[in-house]
C-alpha cells in the first residue's frame, strides 16, 4: 500500500509511477484504491492496462476488501495499492488508529506492507517524527518512506536524516516537480482521458521512480496479503446490462462490472454523448459524472433521450446514479434531458459528499438497507424523496426515486456490499421483463 499523511501529498503520483515502472520490468500489476474514490481508480487502471478495485469496509462490510483485493490480485505478480486521504483518515465517529474504511485499517486487515509517501515541502528533519507517529498511532511499521517533493540534494539529506533518526527506512526520495503534471478538479484527479500527453508522462514517472527508488528492496520485503475468495454469484438465467461509459459516465465501481458478468449479464456499454443503449437490455444502468461539463453535447442528443423514453414505455428497469439521475430529469442547468421524472437540477457551489445509508423499497436492487457513497455539485428541485437516506453522523433526509424498476437518486451503490446482490438484480430484471 502507498499511503500518505494527507491528501495532495503525492501518493497517486508516486503510485502511477510505481506501477508503470513495475510493469516495464515485465510484472502484471493490479491495482486498487482505497475509499470510495472514482477518479484515482481509473488513473490505476490506465496505468495497469486493467480494472481497479475499491477496497472500501463501509461500501462492502468486513470482509468485502479481502474479497475485492482477490479480483485485483487475479493474474498479478504484484498487487499497488493507493491509500485514501491521510493513512489514519476513515469514515466519522471511528476510533483514532483504527477508523472504519481507513488505509491504515485495512492495511492491518489484509496483511498489506505500507510505504508512506510524505511531501517534504517546509520541512526537513520533522519529516521523521511524522513517519513515526503515524506508525505509532496506527500500529504499523511501514516498509520504507518515500520522500517527495525534494528541492535539493541538501534537503533531501535532512529529510533523510530525520527518517532515520527515529529507525525507519527511507526507499529513496524524488525531487520537487519530477511527478508534476496531475492536474486536479474538484477533490480528486482529472480522468487521464482529459490530461494532455498522459501517456509521456506515465513513461517519464515510470522512470523517475525506478531512478529514484530501491524497487528491489521494495519487492524483497513485500508481503503475502490475505486474501479471501471473491464469491462471484452465478444467477439461473441471463440479462443484457446496457451501461453509459465514456466522458461523461466514467464514476462507476469496476467491481459491479465484475460481478454483474460473473452473474450471467451481458454488458453492452454506451457512450451518452455519441450513443444509445441497446435496446434489447433489460436493464439500462447509468453511472454517474460530469454531465454538467458537457451541456453543449447533451442538448443536441435528442436521440438518447428519445432512446431512454422509448426504453422506459416498454418496460426496461433504469438504474441512475447521480449524473445518470440528471439524464433522466427534466433539465440539467436549464437543458432539457430526458424528461422521465419530474426534475429540475441545478449546479450549487459547494459538493455533497460523504458516506451513507439507504433505506430502500422493493426494486431493481431489492430493499432493506445498503450502504452507498455520495459525491455531486448538482441539487435537485422536484426530487421524489422515495429513499430514506442517512449519514454518518445519524442525519437523516430523503431522496429520489425508487419502483419495481426504478431507482434513480444521487447514491452510488456497491454491488460487492453483498456477494449476492449482483445474482439477485439480473434474476430480477430478467423477470420483470418476461
């Protein structure tokens, strides 16, 4: 795992790099993130050449990392591992050292050998006593430190020399502006679809790191992680799963994809702003995104629309999750959408964000309670309220739109949150269209 002592310290740099330079000595690298990011995720992927998983405990209960981390591992030499926020960082009212969801947590929890990434900007010596409360407070001794953000080779030796200083190891450092170039949106990372020459810069970070770390200590000493059977859920009958990809539908978990597959549906991706689904599916599930960054492209796809009303009347099942609930309402920012549910959004400037529960009714992906993850700038006036949604300080409020073969709302749901939740939504839209 690549962990750090905050965000922007440099662990997704430092990780793309790793990745790359691992693979260009011949390894197959999986990846995986922490938390309930998106953006990261695709970044690891891009630079694996395969799917990245979530290892997320609130998404996917106790034993949803292990079983998450067993489908990054499928066919790997060499499992990266890009922790979230601050090593000690989880979801709220958690133990310090021991926070739910947190790097730290599941680093315990899976066996993983940490290297902490800390930015050494303004500091020197200090570097070491942060190296070591974190391993204090955590429980964990890391692998090695990576120091970033280096201005000199005289700043690199105090940085160094603090490390030392309290018995930890550093496993090289890399100077200031060698890993520059992520730009960042929002709170995350852009997609490496959108960054300007990314493939050059993945090769000049590869190098960078093989350069400026011991990458052969570092493979020594990794560790054997536990991993725990994936329990892919095979359902009785088949589905056709048309999925929105593409710039404006990219925030989706690669693991629903996994399973969804696994359980017997045959996915059929789309691209909103160039496509239509399939219209045999019999589900049609949309992610979420940026669809408010493409109003010029989304107000001449009349055809999507029309393709989604069409899909509705005949009783296709719609799943849409934030940015894809904003397709399926009346308007996004005074742009007429599909028009199927009686909603007007707006852009707000500040993010809803957090981890959540829902309470939801019978549909697509049946009821009881599931947790989720929300993350949008969008507010929507008209919205339903079917969906009984709480946070993690026990505030409750509701949100959208739930049916037999509805459920739209601003959540994005994790299918590994049960190992047969997948099974279970392709038998039910399956049936729902017999």
């Amino acid at each position: 795992m690549v962990a750090g002592a905050r965000s922007g310290g440099g662990k997704t740099a430092v990780s793309l790099g790793l990745v790359a330079a691992l693979r260009r000595r011949g390894l197959r690298v999986g990846v995986a993130k922490v938390g309930p990011d998106y953006l990261d995720p695709r970044l690891l992927g891009w630079a694996a050449g395969r799917p990245a998983m979530n290892l997320d405990e609130y998404l996917t209960g106790p034993q949803g990392p292990a079983r998450s981390l067993a489908l990054a591992a499928r066919g790997a030499d060499v499992v990266i591992v890009e922790g979230v926020m601050g090593f000690l960082d989880g979801a709220p009212g958690s133990t310090s050292g021991n926070a739910v969801a947190s790097s730290a947590r599941i680093a315990r929890s899976l066996g993983l050998s940490v290297v902490l990434v800390l930015d050494a900007r303004s500091s020197g010596q200090t570097l070491g006593a942060v190296a070591l409360g974190l391993s204090v407070a955590s429980g964990i001794r890391p692998l090695g430190v990576v120091v970033n953000r280096v201005r000199s080779e005289r700043h690199a030796a105090l940085a160094m020399e603090g490390v030392g200083s309290v018995g930890l190891e550093v496993l090289g450092w890399i100077g200031e502006g060698e890993l520059a170039g992520l730009e960042r949106r929002h709170l995350g990372l852009v997609d490496p679809a959108e960054l300007p020459g990314a493939r050059g810069w993945l090769e000049r970070a590869a190098a960078t790191v093989a350069r400026r770390l011991d990458l052969q200590a570092l493979l020594a000493r990794a560790s054997h992680p536990r991993l725990a059977d994936a329990e892919l859920f095979v359902s009785r009958t088949r589905a056709t799963v048309a999925i929105s990809v593409g710039p404006s539908a990219r925030f989706r978990y690669e693991e629903n994809l996994l399973r969804l597959e696994a359980a017997g549906a045959e996915l059929a991706p789309f691209d909103p702003l160039s496509d239509v689904p399939d219209p045999s599916a019999q589900l049609v599930w949309l992610h979420g995104g940026y669809p408010e960054r493409f109003l010029d492209e989304l107000r001449q796809r009349r055809p999507l629309f029309h393709a989604l009303r069409a899909a509705w009347r005949r009783g296709t099942t719609l799943v849409a999750e934030c940015g894809g609930y904003a397709l399926l309402a009346r308007s996004l920012e005074g742009t007429p959408m599909a028009g199927i549910l009686p909603v007007e959004m707006r852009l707000a400037d500040r993010p809803v964000l957090g981890y959540r529960r829902a309470a939801l009714v019978d549909g697509p992906l049946g009821h009881g309670s599931l947790p989720a993850h929300e993350f949008h700038y969008l507010r929507a006036a008209g919205d339903g309220g079917a969906i009984e949604v709480t946070d993690g300080l026990g505030r409750s409020w509701a949100q959208g739109f739930a049916s037999e073969r509805l459920l739209a709302s601003f959540l994005h749901l994790h299918l590994g949150a049960r190992p047969t939740l997948a099974a279970e939504v392709v038998e039910r839209v399956a049936h729902a269209r017999a």
